[in-house]
C-alpha cells in the first residue's frame, strides 16, 4: 500500500492542470484513487488492532 500511494502521490505531482478535460479527469480519478487509497489503510490498521 505504501508503494501505491507513493506512486499516486508522484502521478498527481506530476499532472499539470489545465484547462484540459481529460486532464482534469485523470486528476479527480488519481484523487478518488488515493482517498480510497487512504480507506483501505485505515480500515487494515483498524483491523489490526
């Protein structure tokens, strides 16, 4: 999980807004993905304890 959300973290960096719709798609889909990201280790440490 760490290395998926260090790649996402990079990606969203990396991605230049702009005016652009596909641009701005492809950054609110990295987004949801790192929220859902975030979710699943909070629900892994939960369960772990």
């Amino acid at each position: 999980m760490t290395v998926a959300e260090g790649e996402l973290t990079v990606a969203m960096a990396e991605l230049v807004v702009t005016e652009r719709a596909e641009k701005q798609i492809v950054g609110e889909r990295l987004r949801n993905a790192m929220a859902e990201l975030n979710a699943a280790r909070d629900e892994l440490s939960q369960l772990m304890r």
